[in-house]
C-alpha cells in the first residue's frame, strides 16, 4: 500500500500493559497499520525477556490483522523509514509524560524529517498503570492480571 497510513508504536514494553494495549486499539481507527516496536536498549537490563513479549504481544492482537510486532536494535526514526511508516505513536499519561516525549520526538524529526509524531491522551481507567509498577508488583508476588492483557508465568525469584 503506498499511501498507506502506518504507524509504529515503540518502547521497551517491559511489560506491555492494558494501557499500551488502550492506545494500540484506538490507533487502529487512525492509522491503516500499527507496528508495535519493542526496541532493544542495551543500556537496560529486561525483566521479561524480549521473545516472550513479543509473542505475549502479538496473542494480545491476534484478532487484528492490522497490528503487528516487530523488535528493532536502531534509533527509532531509522527503523520507522526503514519500514514504511510515516508516524510514531505515543501514549501520554500525564504532563510529565508529554515533557519527555516532546524532545524526543523532535530528536526523531531531525533523523527522519518524514516522520510525525502522534500523541494519543491515556484512557482514564489507565493512567496510573506503568510497566516499572506492573513489575514490582509482580516482582513481589502481586496479581498484576488486571493490568497485563496477557497471562504471566508465575515469578520464581
């Protein structure tokens, strides 16, 4: 499709939680295609392991033919190019949320002049769900269910 409108969503995802499940469901209805980009940083140590998220993931939009997932190891505006999409897609939470994303996303536009960056406000029901929060609870033993859209192994430390 060469005037498709495509979109990726990026981020560590670690874990993936009904808040970035909302975003991807709602941008379904702007974009033609949504490519959930779990970026791979290796200044970071995961928790969850890239694979399993990926294929918790991809469970989680099996119904969608539209939304795929892919892992990239490049700066974000490059793997956007380098995949057809014209637009980066993010969630914001809150105000401090909108302060990070901003230069980011104008460090993304000097790499790819192509690319927009497109905001999407947090459904209320989600704004307090972070994944640092999803995973101390489960780190901790916590039923984090309701905050995951996808059944967790059960943590052994």
């Amino acid at each position: 499709m060469e005037n498709s409108k495509i979109a990726i969503f990026p981020g560590s995802f670690d874990p993936f939680t009904r808040g970035h499940e909302d975003v991807v469901r709602r941008a379904i209805g702007l974009f033609d295609r949504v490519i959930i980009a779990i970026g791979y940083n290796s200044q970071k140590k995961r928790f969850f392991e890239v694979e399993m998220m990926k294929k918790a993931i991809a469970s989680t939009f099996a119904d969608e033919p539209r939304v795929s997932v892919e892992i990239y190891y490049e700066l974000t505006a490059s793997f956007a190019a380098k995949v057809g999409a014209r637009f980066i897609l993010r969630g914001i939470r809150n105000t401090t949320d909108f302060e990070y994303e901003t230069p980011i996303s104008q460090a993304n536009k000097h790499v790819n002049a192509e690319i927009e960056t497109v905001f999407l406000i947090t459904s209320p029901q989600y704004t307090f769900i972070s994944s640092s929060i999803v995973r101390d609870l489960y780190r901790f033993g916590q039923d984090v269910s309701k905050f995951v859209p996808y059944p967790l192994p059960i943590f052994e430390p």
